[in-house]
C-alpha cells in the first residue's frame, strides 16, 4: 500500500516539477521507509483512503518529499508526528458529510454575508477546506478562506499538532501556518469588502471563524506561527509580513513561546471600548459584532458535523466565549 502511494506521488510530482526538483523530491519521500509503521497507520486511516490518497494530484508524502513543511527546522519524525496528529484529529472528530465537503468536495461554508451594494449584490463567504492542492509547500492541511463573489481575499492555514510541539499545555491544538491576504490582486472583490463592511479586516475575519471552530471543540488555545519560522512568503516585503504574522498575534493577545510559535488564548483579547476615545467606539462595536457572529456561525456549523465521540456533554462546554468588551 506504501509502495503504491509512493509511485502515484512520484507520477503527480513529475507533473508539477522541474526534473531536478522531482528527482530531490523523490529521494526525500524515501523516509517514509524508515517511519513505515507510522505511514501504514496514516494510509489505514479512513479519511485518508476515502478522500486523501486518491484526491487528483495527491501527494501522500509531502512532508517528507517537500523541502519544508509546516514550520522552518522541523525534523523528520516531527513531520511524521504532525501530519499523523492532524489526520487522526479530522479522522476521529468529524462526521462523513465533514469529510467529503473539507477533503473530497469544494469545501465547507462556515459563514455567508449578501451586501447589496452601490454597483449592485455581493455575497461574502469564509470557507473551510483542504489545502494541499492549493498552497506552496507544507503551510498545513486545512485553510480557511474568505470570498467575496468567489475571489479569494485572505486565506488562513492550520493543522492540527499535538500541544507540546507548539507550548501548549493541550493534546491537540490548530497550529496556524499561513496569514496572508491577496487583495491586491482583488480589485473590485476587495472594494465591495470594504464598502460591506467598513473599518474592518479580512485577517480578523478567518481568525474569528478560527476561534468558533476551536471552540466548538472545547479547545481554548491556538498556536500561532513566528514570521521568521514561516516555511514561504513574499521575502521582498519583510515589515508586511512581520504585521501580518507577530504583530496580528500580539494584538490578539498572544504570547510569544520558546521556539517557532505564539499562544493566543481564546477568546482574544480586544482592548476595552471604555478605554478608547468615545469617538471611535461605535464602530469598534461593530466591528466586534461582526467577529462574533463570524465566530458563532462556525461554531455551530462545526458542532453539527463533530463525530458523536466528540461532542460535548453539554451544550456549556462548547458555547462561546464572550471577548474582552
């Protein structure tokens, strides 16, 4: 079964790759012989045979075959140990219909706005799905996307890990990998977002339907990725991308760990609308407002695809948190 998931790996990078790059990633994939007992729990895994392995262009082993994955320095049996974690996580947590919108369809909608506007409707969308086919190099297997009319504007990657590898005192916790926007590349999609909603960010965006869904599992911390551990980026503009990457963490409360990652505790801190100058508490209210619905839409789309193991005894365990007001 490895063997065979190792030629059909080799045959989808060959199509994707210069000869040179494909013959590196050959050789790389060929750790997956020292960890085969690890790599047949993988390929044994249900989601893995029904939506991961034969999904068009897979590459089972791209952890080992790509230079990077998820974080700058990881060894091989961390890759191993992550991309373990997170398959087993979405295996055991989340139900078949999760599955086959996330892994094997065009995702799963977590929130959906409709703005008529001046030039006429909009439909704005966070969307959560798989992101190996859609990514540079290990920046982890899940993405959640915000659209609007279809384009992409922001798009933040995570996977699931076990605590220790990010300093939490979790089993498992979203480790984020990827913060990025692309609303230069926009245009029109991008003006419509900021006439729908005013004074806001795409970032906070994704990072509110990444609260519910944390939430939704009972999970209170997330890991957060150091600019400088990131495994790709645009190089040529290195203070966007530390604003991007630890200056959103520390707004948002985040902690900086030993190591490659920050903590942000959930809820996230929001400064307090009685220490803002009264001019500008208004729409900092409704920025909130909008986060918090972002964040209970998910939330409860998540809760209706948990696996039944996973569900919380009480509806309590899993209801939100109220940010700092």
């Amino acid at each position: 079964m490895i063997l065979a998931h190792l030629s059909s790996s080799w045959r989808a990078r060959r199509r994707q790759h210069s000869p040179a790059a494909w013959v590196l990633g050959v050789v790389r994939s060929l750790r997956v012989l020292r960890y085969w007992r690890e790599h047949q729990a993988l390929c044994r895994l249900d989601l893995v045979r029904r939506h991961v392995a034969g999904a068009p262009g897979a590459d089972l082993f791209r952890h080992l075959s790509q230079r990077s994955y998820l974080a700058r320095g990881l060894s091989v049996r961390e890759r191993v140990q992550c991309v373990l974690s997170h398959y087993r996580f979405e295996d055991a947590s989340f139900g078949g219909a999760y599955h086959q919108a996330v892994h094997g369809g065009s995702g799963l909608t977590l929130w959906q706005h409709e703005a008529a506007l001046d030039d006429g409707q909009h439909v704005f969308s966070l969307r959560l799905q798989a992101a190996r086919r859609a990514l540079a190099e290990g920046e982890g297997g899940l993405a959640i996307s915000l659209l609007a009319d279809g384009r992409p504007l922001h798009r933040l990657c995570y996977s699931w890990v076990d605590g220790a590898l990010a300093g939490a005192a979790l089993p498992t916790v979203p480790f984020i990998t990827r913060n990025e926007g692309r609303w230069h590349d926009a245009g029109a999609a991008f003006a419509a977002f900021e006439q729908a909603f005013p004074n806001n960010s795409p970032s906070f965006f994704c990072f509110a339907a990444m609260q519910g869904l944390a939430q939704a599992l009972g999970i209170d911390q997330v890991a957060a990725i150091k600019c400088a551990e990131r495994v790709s980026g645009d190089a040529r503009a290195p203070q966007q991308a530390d604003n991007a990457y630890d200056g959103f963490w520390r707004i948002l409360g985040g902690i900086e760990q030993p190591g490659r990652a920050y903590l942000v505790h959930l809820p996230f801190y929001l400064k307090p609308l009685a220490d803002m100058p009264s001019k500008h508490r208004k729409r900092a209210a409704q920025r909130r407002e909008c986060w918090r619905a972002i964040g209970d839409a998910a939330r409860g789309t998540l809760l209706r695809h948990l696996a039944p193991a996973t569900r919380p005894r009480t509806e309590a365990q899993a209801a939100p948190a109220t940010a700092q007001a």
